[in-house]
C-alpha cells in the first residue's frame, strides 16, 4: 500500500513538472549521443545520457527490443541486482551493468516522457572469450602407421572462434590432396585435421588454437602415437680395438610404442651393467633412442659378436656388431735404419779391398827382370780381375770368407 501511494506521488509530481515546463517554454534536448559499446563477458557497461533543460520531465531507461522498463530517474523498476542508475543532480543519468553476461546485448534506450517522446538509442554487444568445448573435441590418439587420423577442435564463443593446427615442435603438416601431392604448412585453419597414410615423422602434440580477437585466447593438446615394430640401424658392424682398451658399441633403434632395449653376446646370454659393461640410452625424438654399450679394458675373452635388441607389443628386431682385436705394430725410425744398411754396406766394402790389396802384392816383380814386361801385363791383367771381382764383391757383401778366398786363388792361377 505504501509503495502504491510513493508511486502516485512521484507521478502527480512527474505531471506538475510537465505544466510548468510547458509553462515556461523550454523542451528537453540531449547534448551528447548515446555511444554504442562492445564489452567482454563479465565486464562492467554504462551508459551515460546527458539531458539539458528537463524541467519537470522525466528520464527513464528501457531495453528496446523486450520494452521492459530498467529505471525511471534515479530509482530501478526492473528486478536485477547487476542493474544501477546514478544522476548527478544537474543533467546526466548513467546506466551500468555489472558483470554482462550474453543474454545483456541488444539496444539501450535513454527516454524523456515528452509528448511526442524524446528517445537515444545505443547498441550494447557483449563479446565472449574462446572456450574449448571439451566434449567435442579429440583427446590423445593411437593408429598405426599408414593409417589415417581425424583430430576434431570445437569451441564456443562470440564471435565464432577460430580453429587453428601446429605442431608443437614447429615441424609442418603434411596434407595429402586428392592428387596424391603432399602439401606441407605449419598452420591449418580448420576444426577437422585429417591426416591420411601416417608415417612415423607426424608422431608428436598437436596443438589445437582458438581465437577470436577476445583475449585470451585458448589451446587444447593432443598426442598423436603412431605405432610400429621396431627398426635397429647399425653404423658399424665390425669394430676393432687394441688390447686393455675401451671399446664403445653403438645402435639406433626406432619404436613405438616404447621398446625395451637390451644387448647380449651372440652365444644369447644377457649382458647386465656393472665394472665391465656400461650401457646408456640417448633419446633422439619421440619414437628414436640410441644405444651404447661400453666394453672397459677390451681382452681377448671379449672377441665376438654383440647384439643390440629391442621389442615392442608389435614385434622385434636385432642388430649384431663383431668384435676384434686391432694390433699395433712398432714403428722403426726410417733414418736409423738407412744409416744402418749405409755402415754395413762400407764394412763389406771394406772387406773386400783388404783382400784385393792382399792378392795384388805378390803379382808384381822388381824392375829390370827380362820377365818385366810379361809379369806387367799379367799384373794389369790381375789388377783388372781383381777390379772386376771387386765390383761384384761389392754387391754380394753376404758371400762367406771361404768362398771369396776360393775365388780369388782361381783368378789368380788363371793369370799365371
């Protein structure tokens, strides 16, 4: 009853003003335009009307397109707490929502309750960040390879979001087209990646991004698992090494899903790490691994073959590496040895002319002899065999002492 009464007051009041605004000659006009607004999910919006000579009239705020009523001056009709109106006792009303939700947007009205109505209008658009629609969208994925793949983004939001495809290591995506051509990018603008005849490369994250120039914007990751039996690849399958030295092995392996590695001599028994043997592993990518197997103080108890071998749920594979003793040999100083062929060489030489003077001695007669000139030509004879047979002595140092007197007493009996 005592809200029926305020009301019936305030709108003989509203009437009183109207006829002494009527009276006076002066309407109502508004001194700026109502300004549209774009304004994100759960911010705050106003409005703000700016009205000269008033008078007795009233200004009122209306949502256009439902014609329910807000607030009338500084008082709010319409049962909303996020709703407030303000008027600051001169010719400004303001109008502000707290915290706007969607179903806000939609037009404002700033209405003075002239006959004909005075009325300012404005656009309220309520924009909404990018939200991943979890339900919708692929989670992790398993084929195998030379499969296909279909990863699915959805996400909602206003305006409609974006969807966009990298892969989180920055390598492209490989599209085929209809034409068998492969076409590669690093981003792909769709909901739906479809990825056909999958290879071992496409393995990793894929990043799914959904923007729509409403911050902040939001991603979604997917692991993408492209399964296949195991592939050892071998850089040297016959390793040597000298003896009491360490001996390192080495295998990459590429597997998925992930294979247990292990090595073992030929005969199968399992190698296990302790003061012998180290092994390691190094992951190289998602699906490659390098294995090293250290052999300490290689001795000759570690001659034969290794194997590396890996398995998985889909199969197996081995690599086999031979091993072998690598001898170094001493190496003898080049000059030291011709020096020494050199003094030997001189010595047999030597040898030699000792005993061609030895021979020479006797073959020559005093001076005067009627045999002079015989006994001369006979020693030139002797002096020129000895010649001879000291240039072949020179090269056949190696002949014994017996030998050598043997050949001599027959040049000289020839002679004689």
């Amino acid at each position: 009853m005592g809200l029926r009464r305020h009301m019936m007051a305030v709108f003989i009041f509203t009437l009183i003003l109207q006829v002494l605004a009527v009276a006076s000659g002066f309407e109502p006009d508004f001194l700026h335009p109502l300004q549209d607004m774009t304004v994100a999910q759960g911010r705050d919006a106003t409005f703000t009307c700016v009205v000269n000579n008033l008078g007795g009239y009233r200004v009122a705020w209306i949502k256009a397109d439902t014609k329910a009523i807000l607030a009338i001056h500084d008082h709010v009709i319409t049962n909303n707490a996020r709703l407030s109106v303000k008027h600051n006792d001169y010719n400004t009303w303001t109008l502000t929502i707290r915290g706007v939700r969607r179903e806000d947007r939609g037009q404002y009205m700033c209405q003075v309750n002239t006959d004909p109505m005075k009325m300012q209008t404005a656009t309220l658009e309520v924009v909404v960040p990018p939200d991943i629609i979890y339900e919708e969208t692929s989670g992790d994925m398993m084929v195998p390879e030379g499969g296909s793949a279909k990863l699915i983004c959805r996400a909602r939001g206003h305006p409609k979001p974006k969807i966009t495809w990298r892969r989180e290591d920055g390598g492209a995506i490989a599209s085929r087209l209809a034409n068998g051509r492969v076409e590669r990018t690093q981003e792909v603008e769709t909901e739906i990646l479809a990825l056909t005849k999958v290879t071992r490369s496409e393995m990793g994250a894929y990043l799914c991004l959904a923007t729509n120039n409403v911050p902040p914007a939001v991603s979604k990751r997917m692991m993408l698992h492209v399964h296949f039996h195991p592939l050892i690849q071998v850089p040297n399958q016959l390793v040597g090494a000298p003896i009491s030295t360490d001996v390192t092995l080495q295998c990459h392996v590429e597997a998925s899903p992930k294979a247990i590695n292990y090595w073992t001599r030929e005969s199968g028994e399992m190698i296990i790490s302790n003061d012998k043997y180290q092994m390691t592993e190094t992951t190289n990518s998602v699906y490659s691994v390098q294995m090293k197997l250290i052999v300490r103080k290689f001795h000759k108890m570690d001659l034969g073959g290794y194997k590396c071998i890996s398995k998985n749920s889909i199969g197996d594979a081995e690599g086999n590496i031979r091993l072998y003793e690598m001898e170094i040999q001493e190496r003898v100083d080049s000059d030291e040895q011709t020096l020494m062929e050199e003094d030997s060489f001189e010595d047999s030489n030597q040898d030699v002319g000792h005993y061609n003077n030895g021979f020479q001695g006797p073959l020559t007669e005093p001076a005067g002899s009627e045999n002079s000139v015989r006994t001369e030509v006979r020693a030139t004879s002797t002096a020129s065999s000895s010649l001879l047979l000291h240039e072949k002595c020179a090269f056949s140092t190696s002949l014994p002492l017996l030998q050598l007197w043997t050949l001599l007493t027959f040049v000289r009996n020839l002679n004689l």
